[in-house]
C-alpha cells in the first residue's frame, strides 16, 4: 500500500474531490483488472474512453479515480483527481509507483522510423558481451538480465515500462536500451522516465494512418529530444535531413553520426558483401557479420553510444565484431544454392535501402525476386509507393497478404498493384496466400538467385479478422528450399 499524495508527486492537479491521503494498491487504466483499494486512471484513447468506465472501475473496488472530466455524479467515500492530461499523469505516477526506477540506471531510448529494433537490440548484445547486466525493450522481445518476455507493442505502456525497469533494478541491471515509438511519445508512455541519452536513426514515411502529417510524425518524434535533460546525451544521424533538427534547442548534449556528412562519428563502408561489411569507424577498421549501407549507420550509432556510455575503443571495436543479426532483420538461409532473405521492411524507405543493399552485393547475374504484403488497417498510402519500389528494384514480384487484420487482404493487394508502372506489369504476380506465395517464389528460383521475403521480419503470426495465427517467413521459406531437392 501506498499513500496516494506520494504517488500524484509531480502531477499537475487541476482538482480535488476526496482525499489524496488515503492509501492505495495499484494502478489500472483499464477497469477490468481494477481490485479493491486500487486506482484507476480513465484515459482518453483513440478507440475508447475511459470516463465511460468509471463507475465499473468503482465498482471492481476502485477508491480514487485519477481523470480529465469529473463525474457530475460522485460517489461518497471515492477520492476524485482532475488533471489536465490521464495518460501524462498516468506515467508520472507510474514512476513514482515504482520509485522512479530510470533515474538508477542508464536508460537509452532509440527513436527513427527504422533501426531502432537493431540497434536497441545489438545494444543490448553488446553491452551483455562485455560483461554487464543488461536490460531490453523493443519490439522483438523484453528482457531483464537473461529473462526473456514476449514484447506486445514497440513502446510498452508506462506502468508496465517502470515494472520492467524495477525488476531490472532488483536484478542488478545498470544499461537498458529502449525503443522509443511515435505512438508511444504521443501517448506519453514515456514521460516521468529519466534518460541517460536518446538515438536518432532516420525518418521516412511510417504511421500517417495515426499521425495526419508527416510534419507531426516528426514533431512527435523531436518532443522526445526536447525532453532529455542537460545530464543526457543526444545522438542523431545528420545524413537524414530530419537528424539536425532533432537535435535543434535540446538542453541535452549534442552528437552526430554520419556516413555521408562532416560529424563526431564518422564511418566508410569498405567492404559490403553477403558474409559481412568491413568498415572504417572514426579511422579504425572493423568487419561486422552485419550486411548493408543501413546497417553501417546501425553499427556507427552503436559504436557512438557505447563511446559515450563509457567503454573504451577497443572493447567496443571487438564487440562490434561479434554481434550476432537481430531476428529478422536481413536474416538470411542458404539452401540448394539459393539465398533467401527475410526483413521486416514494411515502410518505402526500409525496403528501398534493403533492395538496393542486394542490388549492391549481387552480381546481376541472379534472379531477385521479391514477396512483399503490406499491413491492413495501417497507412494506406505507402501500398502503392512500396509497390514501385519492389517492382523496380527486384526482377520479379510477388504481391501476397501481410497481417491484414480486419481489412479485406484482396483490397490491399489492388492498392499496392496500382502503384507499378506499365513497363514493370510483366515482373509481377499476385497471390494472396502467403504461404502459396513463399512457395511460388522459391519454385521460381534457380541456383544463385536471391529471394527476398519483406514486411513480418520477427513476427511469427499472421493477423486475419483479429485471429494470430503461426506464421514464421523464415521457417517456411527454410521448408521450401529444403523440399526443392528432396
């Protein structure tokens, strides 16, 4: 139990109704898991409003409500605190719940629309290869020193993000490396966390089914820069034209990191080849088991925050060269001589530079040929633009399913096709199973050809009408190869 003042510390209190004096269990936003003496925080969500929920919340045994409206009618005995925003509030609390766990540990958060799952995740890999305790959360997996859980959304929600963060703490850990969504910025997931520092990878179009403008997508993302402390660290990568602005008015301080460009970190790719990239850091070479140009600016960033975070040249040179690929991310099986790719590119720019990375290494004598679905109930408009791109870049296409969620998978298909233009009809086809399309293409491959399976990357579920089903790219196409010959 806990006294509920302690727990409202920094929460800006618009109104009062009751007393904050009382003592309470824990925290829920949503009525449904609320428990007697609990609070309960009724937040305003895109689909459904917490206000509504109230009087079951109390009912469940709630005795403080945390809310933005107060109900007209009150129940006699129920402490009720107005604030200006729940889900602000809600994380505040929920780090003075968990006595704000990220102020004891270094807490690094890597935003951008791609590489935050890779370079949080070999973060986290190296710096457990060095010897510490190691804490993670991303999209792929969360873990605690060498607990592992299974991750439900790229940024957790924030009761759950300090619950992580405390157990970290009781298990010794010193570094966590977190993926800081869009989604989770805006909804204020993160607020009332301590930064150690904040990673700026790229920007290109992703989420404009949630953010209206691209110009918000980004403001979204600078709000996290503009919240890191003076004691932090900012790095961004000045080759994307949004690199510089996030770092514009942070009282944090500033680092950049480049291929391309002047910066405090600055690589050459040396060599890029399918077994690896040899690369020049800060005029020190390093071969790496990672593959392509985004890669280098994945490895220079972590180069980068290792440098920062305190670990000396060669320890980070050395471990650079021992990290192992994150799951589904240009994870690739060779089998009978044909080289199948699979990444979660589901975004133009994250299958334009995984495309063009083949189209590097390839020597243009092999077929490339490409599966590709996009998301259903997600941004529409990237359907047609990651069409072009597929059927530009590769030498055959297929168009299948994706997670098509509650949408019609036939709709999203004719979407994309409208996007190819009429010299590149012949290249491709469209199935809508996806598994018959994994099939087709490794049917169509001949010795040295490349297929590329782009969009679920990690994900081991296909979503259809609100069902996951099992679905794994890489075991399939794995299956496939192997029955070719068999």
């Amino acid at each position: 139990m806990m006294l509920l003042k302690n727990i409202l510390y920094k929460v800006t209190l618009n109104a009062v109704v009751g007393h904050t004096t009382i003592s309470v269990n824990r925290l829920h936003f949503d009525s449904r898991n609320v428990q007697k003496n609990d609070v309960f925080i009724a937040i305003k969500g895109t689909e459904v409003d917490g206000h509504n929920y109230i009087t079951t919340a109390i009912q469940q045994g709630a005795t403080a409500i945390v809310c933005e409206t107060i109900p007209e009618q009150k129940i006699d005995g129920i402490s009720y605190i107005a604030v200006e925003s729940s889900s602000k509030a809600l994380a505040i609390m929920a780090a003075n719940y968990y006595d704000n766990p990220s102020e004891k540990l270094k807490l690094v958060g890597v935003t951008g629309t791609n590489g935050k799952t890779t370079v949080a995740s070999l973060l986290y890999q190296l710096f457990k290869n060095a010897g510490h305790k190691v804490g993670l959360l991303s999209t792929v997996k969360i873990a605690v020193h060498n607990k592992i859980y299974k991750a439900t959304h790229t940024t957790p929600n924030s009761v759950s993000i300090n619950n992580y963060l405390n157990q970290m703490l009781s298990e010794g850990v010193t570094f966590c490396f977190m993926e800081v969504s869009s989604h989770g910025i805006h909804q204020n997931r993160t607020e009332g966390l301590q930064f150690a520092g904040g990673i700026f990878t790229n920007l290109s179009q992703d989420h404009l089914d949630y953010h209206s403008t691209f110009a918000e997508y980004r403001d979204v993302k600078k709000q996290f820069f503009d919240q890191l402390p003076k004691t932090a660290f900012s790095l961004a990568n000045i080759d994307d034209k949004n690199g510089a602005y996030m770092l514009q008015n942070t009282v944090s301080k500033p680092y950049t990191y480049a291929l391309k460009t002047y910066a405090d970190y600055r690589a050459k790719i040396l060599e890029n080849q399918f077994s690896g990239l040899l690369l020049n850091i800060n005029n020190h070479d390093v071969w790496t088991k990672l593959i392509g140009n985004f890669n280098a600016y994945n490895l220079l960033a972590i180069y980068a925050t290792a440098n920062l975070l305190g670990l000396e040249t060669v320890e980070i040179l050395r471990l650079i060269s021992d990290l192992q690929n994150v799951s589904g991310r240009f994870q690739y099986v060779i089998e009978n001589q044909i080289t199948a790719i699979v990444d979660y590119a589901h975004t133009p720019d994250a299958l334009k530079n995984v495309l063009q990375t083949i189209n590097t290494i390839r020597t243009k004598n092999e077929t490339l040929i490409t599966v590709v679905g996009c998301g259903g109930d997600r941004d529409k408009t990237k359907r047609p633009v990651m069409a072009n791109i597929a059927s530009h870049l590769s030498s055959k296409v297929v168009f299948t399913s994706d997670n098509p969620r509650t949408e019609n998978p036939n709709t999203i298909i004719e979407q994309m096709e409208a996007g190819v233009e009429p010299q590149y009809y012949k290249k491709t086809i469209s199935i809508l199973d996806r598994k018959q399309a994994i099939k087709t293409a490794c049917q169509l491959a001949k010795p040295k050809d490349i297929i590329l399976i782009a969009g679920k990357g990690h994900e081991t579920y296909q979503e259809i009408n609100g069902v996951r089903n099992d679905f794994d790219d890489y075991k399939i196409v794995k299956e496939f190869l192997k029955q070719r010959h068999s």
